[in-house]
C-alpha cells in the first residue's frame, strides 16, 4: 500500500512540473517582431556595400530522359541554397529565444536570383510557393527548391552506342553583380546519395566547379553519363552486321536462278532503313558524325555497288554464244577453274556424268562460254566483298570500343 501511494506522489509531482515552449500567439508575435520593416526587395545585408555569399550544392534524384536529336538533359534534382540573413537575425527582432528556426514561404523573403543559365527553353526562377525557406536564429537561411530541369548539352556521338556525355548545370546570379551577391560551391557539390539508376544512361562522375567574373558568379555542376549499348547492339547492331555479311551472298546465287538482283536490292533498302533509324537517333548537325553511321553509309555504298555489279553479270551472262569471251576474262575463268574443279579430276580413268575425265579436263581448259565467266566472277567477286565487309565491320568497331575505353 505503501507503494503505490509513492507512487502516485510521483506522478502528481511530476504530472504538475511547467515545461517551457510556446504557443500559436507565441509564433504569430514573433513572426510580426522579425518581419516588422522587412522588404523582400532590399539585400539582407546590414552593411549594404558589402557582398553577400550564396552557397549552392545539387542533389542529384534522377536522370529522366536524354535526347541525342534534340540534345537536352532531363534531371530531377534539387539545390541547397545557404546564405546569411543580417536583418532577420537582428538580436532585437529574434524576441522568443525558445524558437530555434522558422520556415517562412520562399515569396515572403528575400531570395538569390539563381536561374539555370543554359535552359532549354526558357530562362525561369527557381521554386514555387510551395517551398518554404529555414530561417535560424542566427540568421542561416536555406532554400531547397525542387525542379526538373531541362538543360542543352553538347553530344559527341562518335563512338555511338559506346559514347560518354558531359553535361553541365549552369546556375547563374542573373541581375545583381559580384559585388553585390557572390554565388560559390558549397561543402556538399553534387550529392548523389538518393539517385535512381536510369535505365539507358550510366553516371559515371560528377563535379562541381564555381565561376565568377566582374559581371556575374556562379557554379557548374557537371554530370559525365555513359549509355548502356546493350538495346543498340541487340536491335540494331547486330542485325546490321548480319545484314553486311549476307549481302556478299548475292554472288553464291546463280545467274539462272533469277533472284540476283532482287537479293540485291532488297538488302541496299535494308541498309537505307537502317541508315534512317540511326539518323532519327543523332543529332542533325555537321560538326561530328558516328562511327556507326559511317559504317552504315559505307555499308550502303557496297550495297549500291554489289547490285551494279550484279546487273552487268546479268547482262553478260544472258549473251549470246556467238559472241566470243574476251580472252582476258577467258584466262580468269580458266584460273577459277583450276582451283574449283581441277581436284576432282586427278585421275585419268572414270567419268564424270557419263563423259571420260581425259575429255572433261579437256573441257575445261578450252570452252569458256558466258555462262561459265559469270560463275568465275561470282566466285572471286564473293570473297573480295565478303574480306571488304569483313574488314570494315572489324575496324569500325574496334575504333568505337577503344574510343570508349579513352
């Protein structure tokens, strides 16, 4: 029994102990004593000759979308922006020591006139009335306005789909100049501890570098992103490299067969859509061209090049007997016919489709017709095409891999 009125002694005791805070009426006096003669218009400096200093670090949430065609960064991010207000943290105004801070909406005090300098579409302040501004006792101000932000940047699309981009996030002081307002990277830079991966791009390095001038100050955040090839070379490369390869098997197809020129035509259109999906990809400018859009371009080429070829056989293998081979075309294709069909022929007994192997051979060192040097071409025609092919793919791609790798 004892015990509990001891214990509820206690309580009452303790349940009766005053703990110090304060009330709305408490805020409500105290926002009208620091706001009392505050204009939004006038530096929060008590010295106003002095400059006031403007620190800014970005954190990075995400990368939304990067347009190659267009050339613009899409980021979600927002900035930290700390300054000094002199005239909120007068000793006089700050009458309740008891509040430590206050959030205030960002239209209510002075702010820094930051703007994102290389803007997409339009110059534009930072944050809405939504955000609101920490104001401490001491006069710390800190401002985190939110934003999507749309940048241009610059595209070196040489070694695409293995390129790397840096873009940059250029925040300017707009109207006042250095000696009035001082823009600097603050402790943090860019702080990527809440980003999302993004699903096409990796980041690869971030930095942030201030800039200042008689003019103007500022401070440059810097995104450097590498693109995951992984969709181009399922989609696109290696289609296309299948592609280049078959194309040199127009000449394995016989002149009889009719389907020559069809085959050919039909993989220099495969090329040109080819060649239109990757233009719909990079930038329309001159300054650089990709590696991959040359190869196109020269795979194209030997396309054009191969159907040409393709209709003169066409046109020579449909001659008539009468009229004689030229006996430098009759050499080729006697040459061709050593080293196809003279293994077959080693020995001087047998026959070959009823005929004797001494007259086959005899056959094959004398008649030539039309029929049998388009065959010949076809073979040597297929392998120069097939090692050009062979070449340019092997050396466009290794250029594009050790230009990432740099």
């Amino acid at each position: 029994m004892a015990i509990v009125w001891t214990f509820l002694i206690v309580l009452v005791l303790g349940g009766s102990q005053y703990v110090e805070g304060y009330t709305s009426a408490d805020m409500n006096t105290h926002f009208g004593a620091i706001f009392t003669d505050y204009d939004t218009r006038v530096r929060p400096k008590t010295d106003q000759t002095q400059a006031i200093e403007v620190t800014v670090d970005l954190y990075l949430l995400g990368i939304n979308n990067f347009d190659n065609s267009e050339q613009k960064l899409e980021t979600t991010a927002y900035l930290e922006i700390k300054w000094i207000d002199q005239v909120l943290s007068a000793g006089s105004k700050w009458t309740n020591g008891d509040i430590s801070e206050v959030l205030v909406p960002q239209n209510e005090v002075w702010l820094p006139d930051l703007a994102l300098q290389n803007g997409f579409e339009s110059l534009s302040g930072l944050g809405t009335k939504f955000h609101k501004v920490k104001i401490e006792q001491n006069g710390q101000a800190t401002w985190r306005p939110y934003h999507v932000f749309e940048s241009s940047c610059t595209v070196d699309v040489t070694y695409f789909p293995f390129d790397k981009t840096t873009c940059d996030l250029k925040f300017v002081v707009w109207s006042n100049p250095v000696s009035l307002l001082l823009a600097k990277q603050g402790t943090t830079g860019v702080d990527i501890s809440l980003y999302s991966p993004n699903s096409e791009w990796t980041l690869v390095s971030t930095k942030a570098v201030d800039f200042s001038s008689s003019t103007e100050s500022g401070v440059t955040f810097s995104i450097e992103i590498k693109r995951k090839p992984l969709f181009y070379l399922l989609n696109i490369l290696v289609p296309v490299v299948m592609l280049a390869l078959l194309n040199a098997f127009v000449f394995a197809l016989p002149a009889a067969s009719g389907e020559k020129t069809g085959f050919a035509v039909t993989a220099f259109l495969a090329f040109a859509v080819f060649l239109t999906i990757i233009s719909a990809e990079l930038p329309q400018n001159s300054e650089k061209i990709s590696t991959f859009a040359a190869y196109l371009f020269l795979m194209t080429f030997v396309s054009t090049l191969i159907a040409l070829i393709t209709i003169v056989e066409l046109r020579l293998a449909s001659r008539d007997h009468d009229v004689p081979v030229p006996e430098g075309l009759q050499r080729i294709t006697k040459c061709v016919r050593r080293m196809t069909r003279w293994n077959c022929c080693q020995n001087t007994i047998g026959y070959v489709r009823g005929i004797k192997l001494v007259e086959m051979k005899r056959h094959l060192s004398t008649d030539v017709s039309w029929e049998d040097a388009v065959d010949s071409l076809d073979f040597i025609l297929f392998w120069v095409f097939f090692l050009i092919i062979t070449i340019i793919t092997v050396a466009c791609f290794v250029i594009a891999a050790l230009g990432a790798l740099s």
